[in-house]
C-alpha cells in the first residue's frame, strides 16, 4: 500500500475526534493555530474551544467511498471529501444522478458512452485520456487536491481499433486502477506503468472490451489487494454486450453482492482475502 500523499496541510485539533464523554467535536475555522494558553486553539484571535487533556477519545475511522453509476462510471470520494467521476454515460438506460457534481471527471476514451462530461455539474476539472480519434493516449500525471491521478496506454478492445487510457489514481494511501475499455491482458511494460494496484475496476462484458478469461488474467497480473469491482457488462439497461457479470464470478469465492450502489473502504486496514464486490445500478 502507498503512503498517504500530501498535497496542503492545515495546522490544528483534529475533525475526526468523539470525546467518550459525549462532549461537542472541537469547532473552528479553516485554518487554526495553537494559541498561547495551553489546551487551547486561535483562529485568527478568537479562541474557539478549550479542552481538557485528561479526557479519552476515540477517532472515527477514516473511510473512502465508492458508488457504482453504471456502465464503467464510479463516483470515487475521499475521506478529505474530493470526488471523482469516472466515464460519465447518458446512453441507452443508463444516466447519471441529477445535480451530480465532482472535483475531478476522467474519460477513458470519446466513446459516447464513456465521455459525457456535461451530465457532471459544477466546474471539475475533466482529464480526457485519449483524441477524439482515438489514435493517442495523453500522457497525464498530476495532482489535484489530495489526489494524485495518471494514465497507462492500452489498446480499445480485441480488434486493436483504437487505444485507450488506463486511469490511475492514489488517494488516502489507496492506489486505484480503472481500466476503460482496455482490449486485451497487459504487457510488463503496462504492469509496470500501472503499479501495485488495491482496488481494480474492470470491465468483464467482452466485444468492445475483455471478456471473463481476461479479466481473471489482469487480476493476477496486477496482483489486486483488496478489491476487485467489475464493470462494462451486459444489464437491463445496456444490453448489448454478450456477457453479464456472472461468467466473470464463475467459481470465485469472495464475492460480496452489496444490495445498492455503493460501499465505503476503511483506510488502514490490512488486506485481507481479495473480495469481488457487485454493486447494483
């Protein structure tokens, strides 16, 4: 697992903190400093909470949280609160949520499944992993807020019609690998561009991208951690693909079928098993 990467830092009690005595969280404002009596803490020159170091406490468990939006679309938040929105789709029965808003939106490739960006409200910044044509990966590494984001090049499906971006991105000491529509299983040039991965996003419906067989093969070649969420398959509400999820699941064990969209991942804990979550759309 990575360390935590950071990228701005502010100075002061800890938001995260539920006295046993059932007390009130200690308040302030965005940036707060140790002020000149003990046990107390200043913004600007308003001192807003004094409190008693003899008394326990208990942090919350810090927690990153995935929804599955359709197709090959998740919505990735931080526990500093950052969203991310990958391959956003308004195509066939799939639509994303109204008023869904994002810090970050990445497009695998201009599929029109795949890229419609305006569906995502507010002023994110949108990475596109590919031209219009796609004839050229672009080549991103960068940072926004707490996270950092890159890609790795692969080819669109079976048919080599096209290329691909590999997403990855790092947050809470997290690496996280969304796959677009990657076509066939990776080079060690890819393995190694990729990285160590805890969390992979791959689609498993065939035709236009892997099928099941393929998809168990990147698993292994990533070496996935922690969890393994497939996506890009056949459904009520997309069902021109040839495969469902079940060939994919097919004699794995491990599989945790969550009765709704979304799931939250502890930070820290250890890897356990690799699960093989399904989220309903």
């Amino acid at each position: 697992m990575l360390a935590p990467r950071i990228v701005a830092q502010q100075v002061g009690p800890p938001a995260n903190i539920d006295f046993h005595d059932g007390s009130d969280t200690m308040k302030g404002g965005p940036e707060i400093w140790p002020s000149a009596a003990p046990g107390s803490f200043m913004v600007g020159y308003t001192v807003v909470h004094k409190y008693d170091h003899t008394r326990t406490f208990k942090p919350k468990k810090a927690a990153l949280k995935i929804k599955w939006l359709g197709h090959s679309s998740f919505q990735i938040t931080t526990s500093g609160g950052t969203i991310i929105v990958t391959d956003p789709i308004e195509f066939k029965g799939y639509h994303m949520p109204p008023n869904l808003s994002a810090d970050i939106v990445t497009v695998s490739h201009e599929h029109p499944d795949h890229n419609c960006v305006d569906a995502v409200s507010g002023t994110p910044v949108v990475f596109r992993g590919t031209d219009k044509r796609l004839s050229t990966v672009n080549e991103i590494d960068t940072t926004v807020k707490d996270v950092r984001l890159y890609t790795a090049p692969s080819f669109h499906d079976p048919g080599h019609h096209g290329v691909n971006a590999i997403f990855v991105f790092e947050c809470d000491g997290i690496r996280i690998a969304h796959l677009g529509d990657i076509g066939t299983v990776l080079t060690d040039d890819q393995i190694t561009a990729i990285g160590g991965i805890d969390i992979l996003m791959i689609p498993v419906g065939g035709q236009f991208t892997i099928a099941a067989a393929e998809a168990d093969t990147i698993v292994n070649q990533l070496d996935v951690r922690k969890i393994v969420l497939p996506m890009h398959y056949k459904t009520a509400a997309f069902d021109d693909l040839p495969y469902s999820v079940e060939p994919f699941l097919a004699g794995k064990e491990n599989i945790r079928r969550v009765d709704g969209s979304e799931f939250t991942v502890e930070i820290g804990a250890a890897n356990g098993v690799r699960e093989y979550i399904v989220l309903r759309y």
